[in-house]
C-alpha cells in the first residue's frame, strides 16, 4: 500500500509560493506515496496551561496530532521569516510535540523543502528547521537539499511550474524521498 505522508505547510497565505510548490511536488511524486495536506493555521498557541493540570487539549491540537500519527512520513514546505522558520510552522512542531514523552513526530521520515522569491532559497529557515528534527528524532532526508530560491520567477502566469530544469530536481528530490520512506518507516 502507498505510504501516505503529511504535508505541513508553513505559510498561512493564500497565493503561499510554498503551497504551490507543495502541488507540484505532489503531482511529480511516484504512486507509492499519497498525500494529505495537514492545515496549521487553526492551532492556538502552544501554552501548556492549555493541557496540562486537569485542562483538556483544544481540539485543533487533538486533531492535528492524530493526523500527524496516522501519516508515515512527513513533508515540510518552509518560506523564510528573518532567516528563520514561521512563527505558524514552529507553533505546530511544539503542539506536536507535547504532551512529553508523546511527541507525534518521533521516528517519521522528513524531508524539508524551503522556498524563497530571493536569491538564498529560503537556507535560515530549511537550517532552522533541520535543527527541529534532530531533537524531534525524525530521520531527516539529507541529499538532495531542497533550496527554491527565485522562486516566483519558476512559476507562469497560471501559477504552474514552467522551469524544467527544476521540474527535473524536484522530481529526483521527491523520488529520493519515497526511497527514505520505505528504508525509515516505522510501520
Ligand atoms: C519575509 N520574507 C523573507 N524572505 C527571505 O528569503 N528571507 C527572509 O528572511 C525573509 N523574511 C521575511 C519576514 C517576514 C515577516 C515576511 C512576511 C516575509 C519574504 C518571503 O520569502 C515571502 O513573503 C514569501 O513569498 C513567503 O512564502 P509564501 O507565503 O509565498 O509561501
């Protein structure tokens, strides 16, 4: 059966250059890989009088993590804020992280695609991200690196992919992670 993988987005903007990116990668990936992208825009700020102390988690937090569970890999599309990632993106790698000890994250394998319109590709925020991983525990595709900058030049007048050239490397990127998930999945 195809591995589903969680998309996680972290731009909340409608025209996000990284949700377009997103569609491409998705309509270029093999069949052994489905795709369910997980919206993080809802999710309160992580505060752990929310949960903790006889609280009940709010619900977006609930569901968010249960759909992180349930998906055998993970795929993060990253813009750069101040050469770091979004607030949105870092508030859902904490909500799913808690409670402690029952990190959704730990063991599901990553890959870390950043997206910039300037000329670095976004690397502050893939970077910032990676070191995310390390401590989450997830097994981080290494190579290739996924650094889109230009990114809005890439793209025509319809919003669609128009550079071969990177057409051909996200291609290898996304093939080579189908290959990272059927080597690291836990399940
Ligand atoms: C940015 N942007 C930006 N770009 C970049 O390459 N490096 C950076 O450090 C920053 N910093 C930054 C901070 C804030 C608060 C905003 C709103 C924007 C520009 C950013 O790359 C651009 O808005 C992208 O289009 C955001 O990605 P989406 O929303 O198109 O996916």
């Amino acid at each position: 059966p195809a591995k589903k993988i969680a998309v996680v987005i972290g731009s909340l903007r409608k025209d996000s250059l990284n949700r377009k990116f997103a569609h491409e990668i998705i309509a270029l990936a093999p069949p052994s890989l489905e795709f369910e992208i997980v919206e993080i825009g809802e999710l309160a700020i992580y505060n752990q009088d929310l949960e903790e102390n006889g609280a009940t988690a709010p619900q977006a937090w609930t569901h968010f993590r249960q759909r992180i569970k349930d998906a055998d890999g993970v795929l993060f599309f990253t813009p750069e804020y101040n050469r770091s990632i979004p607030a949105p993106l870092k508030n859902a790698i904490d909500v799913g992280s808690r409670p402690y000890g029952s990190s959704v994250w730990s063991g599901k394998p990553a890959g870390i695609v950043s997206i910039s319109p300037g000329a670095t590709g976004a690397f502050g925020a893939n970077h910032h991200l990676r070191q995310c991983t390390v401590f989450l525990d997830m097994p981080l595709l290494q190579q290739p690196e996924a650094y889109i900058g230009g990114a809005a030049n890439l793209l025509g007048a319809d919003g669609k992919l128009n550079n071969d050239s990177t057409k051909q490397f996200l291609k290898k990127f996304i093939d080579t992670y189908a290959t990272w998930v059927e080597t690291n999945a836990r399940k």
